[in-house]
C-alpha cells in the first residue's frame, strides 16, 4: 500500500519540491498545474505520476474532474491520501482600485475558490476510502498580516485559513473525518518573493522589508521548505490545529 498525493501547483518552487519529494518516498502522485514538469516526467513513470495542465481559474471544472478521476481509483491500495492545495497568484502589487479587475479575479479564484471546490470534491469522493485522509493548505503570514498593495492575496490567504477552521470542525464531526490544515510555509526563494522584490515602492511600501529577507539570507530554499511542509504533514498530531505556521513546529 502507498500514499495518494494531489498537489496543485506542481510545476514550480516549492511545489515541483514537494512533487518530487513524494515521488523520491514512493508516494503516487497528482499534479496540478498550468504546465507539466518535464524534470518530474523524467524522474517517474506514468504508474506513478499524472500530470494534468490545467488552469486554476476554471476552478469548478478542475474539481469536477478531480472528483471523477478519485471515483476511478482503487481506494484499497492506499493507506493515506493527502491534498495540497499549494497554488497561489500575486496580482499586481499596487492599492486595490489601481488593479486591473480580471487580477484580482484571478487572485481569488486559484488562491482560495479552486482551493475549497478541490477540498470538497476530495473530501465528497473519498469519504468511504479506508485511508487516512489528510489536506494540507499552504496559507502565508500574509494571510494574517495585511500588507498594503497585496489585497487579493491577503484575503485569499486569510480565506484559506478561515475555511480550513470550519471544515476541520464539521470533519471532526464524522467517523472518519478527514484532517485539516491551512499552513504557513515561511519565507522562502521563488519566483513570487522575486515578483514582491521587484514591486514599485511607491505602489507597494513593504518592498524593502522583502530586498532585506533576501540580504540577511533568511529565505529558505524551495527544498526546504518542501522538506519542513511534509514533515509538518507526516506529524502524528496533524489537524490537532486547523491553522498553523511550519516556523513554530
């Protein structure tokens, strides 16, 4: 038996990490993103990795399709399954009303929608699966800061931290309810803290705050990070808590 991970934003950072860390333990794995990984393909066969190229923003027709996807599986060879709803989008960084309309859209529906329709159709199509089921969500500080000039994140990422408390409840609830957990993963170096570096300071104010993290060396590596979220994952007290951060583990 083995280990069932869908992970959304697979293709990069930390989660192309997290993708080709499950795959080095064994797990098989699901990745979600908007292009396959070739360095992925080439690391595992098709038995083991599905890549979908997909786009987060169609949120609900991701999660029909996960849904029916899970409805063709094998439960009984899987003692866990676990999703990682790891995807995330920065808008411009600017004050909300100088956003253009369809970023902030974009924002919301791949940082917190596609992340509650692929949580309810994975807790909907495995609810009978004897495997220990698990969700991971990868919130962010920002998601309990607000910071100016990043308000669709903000909001998405405290979103992400709120649904995951009410569904950690009504889970706790079952029989066999599923645990939950929407976690901040620390700062780490990817291709988003070189977006927020490169930001306008007129528009955005905390830029130098994140030009520091990078002088001082206090971001972690997409390997890292990645290591500390699955050891995080794999603890025995998981979703004794519905929302923490991997820096006070």
């Amino acid at each position: 038996m083995t280990t069932l991970t869908l992970l959304t934003g697979s293709s990069r950072g930390m989660g192309e990490a997290i993708a080709r860390q499950c795959l080095q333990a064994g797990h098989q794995v699901l990745g979600i993103a908007r292009h396959a990984n070739a360095s992925l393909g080439a690391l595992a066969g098709p038995q083991q990795l599905t890549q979908w190229e997909v786009d987060l923003t169609d949120a609900q027709g991701v999660a029909q399709r996960l849904a029916a996807w899970l409805g063709e599986q094998d439960a009984q060879r899987f003692k866990s399954v676990q999703l990682i709803n790891n995807a995330g989008v920065i808008a411009t960084l600017a004050p909300l009303s100088q956003v253009p309309l369809a970023e902030t859209v974009g924002a919301l529906r791949v940082g917190l929608e596609a992340a509650m329709l692929l949580t309810s159709s994975f807790l909907a199509a495995t609810a009978h699966w004897p495997a220990q089921r698990k969700v991971l969500n990868i919130s962010s500080g920002l998601g309990r800061r607000a910071m100016a000039g990043s308000a669709s994140y903000c909001a998405a990422k405290a979103g992400m931290d709120h649904f995951s408390r009410a569904v950690a409840l009504e889970e706790a609830a079952k029989p066999h309810g599923a645990r939950i957990v929407s976690l901040a993963p620390g700062v780490i170096a990817t291709d988003m803290q070189v977006q927020l570096r490169s930001a306008d300071p007129q528009q955005f104010p905390d830029r130098s705050a994140f030009e520091q993290l990078l002088a001082q060396g206090q971001l972690a590596s997409p390997d890292e990070a990645a290591r500390k979220v699955l050891a995080y994952l794999a603890r025995a007290d998981f979703g004794s808590q519905p929302v923490g951060d991997v820096r006070d583990a």
